[in-house]
C-alpha cells in the first residue's frame, strides 16, 4: 500500500517568467526528497515543467501535511493544488516516481482532476467511509493558511526553531505580546489541532484499506 502524490503549479501558463518558475520547482523536489527520504518509496519527480508527483509509505501520513506546507510555502507566491491517492501498484517498485501504474497512480491523478474540477487546494482519493471529512478538513486548513499575513507567517515557522514564545519575541526584537497576538490571529492553536486530527484520521482509514486490501 502506498500514497500518491501529484502536485499542479496552478495557471502555470500564465506565469511570464516560467523558466524561474520551474527552477524554483526543482529545488522544491529535492529539499522534499531530503528531509522526507525516510518516507518516501519513490523520488519526487517532475514530469512536466509545471507538475510533479511522488509516492510515500503509509508511514508519511504523520508528516503529510508538512510536505504540503513546505511545497506550498517554497513556491510562494505561486499556487498549487494537490491529488493525493491511496492504493497499490500493479508494477514493479521504481528508485523514480515515474514508469509505474497501479490503483495508487489512477486514484492520486482522479484527486487531482477532482481538485481542479471544484478549484480547491487538495483532494484525497481511496475507498473510505470518512473520505468527504478527511477532504473538508484538509482543505479547510489550507484555506485557513492561505489567509495568513507574512508577519504571521513569519512567527508560525519560528515556533518551530525556538521552545517559547519569549525566545521568538527576542530573535524577532518584539514583544511576547505581539508574537501571542500574530499566533491568535492565525488561529494558530485550531490549526494546529487540525493538522493532528487529519493526520490520526488519515492514518486509521489507511489502515483499514490495508485491512480490507483495497
């Protein structure tokens, strides 16, 4: 069983400077190869200039989300959507995530189109009785991240750098105040909370795929 991603750059062909674009891309390929390798099966690949794909290990669904938030952020202010599906492979195993078919490949392409057809961020795509929560949920996140100031934004990716508040407050040279204030407006705690439920959810409707072997 593996997941499926395909990554779309959103209005590509509208974009005057296409070639940066791309370029921009390719270090987002491979920044996601290095600090995710543990669970990737197949290597992000590009393959068309404005689209990539990748598969994971069921393992990756604790970490799903921050591959979503990396590749989102490194391609600012760019958009893109994504088709993530659940399933296996008809074919062998390749180091590449390209020359390869199976239900996996079919269903993360079905949630792309999906995406696209209902202009949303993200869609899933597997036999599961909570598959229409597990879409709203995700989505909602990324709506709710879509609307973050770059000041936000900024105190957000600190939190993860430093233990407290306090010591993002110092290296910011603002108040702890303020930084408490930029994480309340962000809703930053529901968003949190959002992410590890999507994440459990996830995880527990894979796992029964598994188990029904679909």
């Amino acid at each position: 069983m593996y997941i499926g991603m395909k990554v779309d750059l959103i209005a590509s062909r509208r974009i005057k400077k296409r070639d940066l674009v791309q370029d921009q891309f390719f270090r987002v390929v491979e920044l996601v190869i290095l600090r995710f390798a543990d669970n990737i099966a197949a290597r992000m690949i590009i393959t068309h200039g404005d689209e990539a794909q990748a598969l994971f290990y069921p393992t990756v669904t604790g970490q799903l989300f921050e591959i979503i938030e990396e590749i989102t952020d490194q391609l600012e202010p760019y958009s893109v959507r994504f088709g993530f599906g659940v399933g296996t492979l008809t074919t062998p195993l390749q180091n590449e995530a390209i020359g390869m078919d199976g239900v996996v490949w079919h269903r993360a392409q079905e949630a792309l189109q999906e995406a696209k057809k209902k202009k949303q961020p993200l869609r899933f795509s597997f036999p599961s009785p909570a598959l229409s929560a597990l879409n709203a949920l995700a989505n909602m996140l990324l709506v709710l991240s879509g609307g973050w100031t770059r000041q936000q934004k900024e105190v957000i990716k600190l939190t993860s750098k430093f233990a407290t508040q306090r010591e993002v407050a110092k290296y910011l040279g603002i108040s702890p105040a303020a930084v408490s204030q930029r994480l309340h407006g962000a809703h930053y705690d529901l968003y949190k909370e959002g992410k590890e439920a999507l994440a459990i959810f996830l995880g527990r409707e894979i796992n029964d795929l598994e188990k029904r072997k679909g």
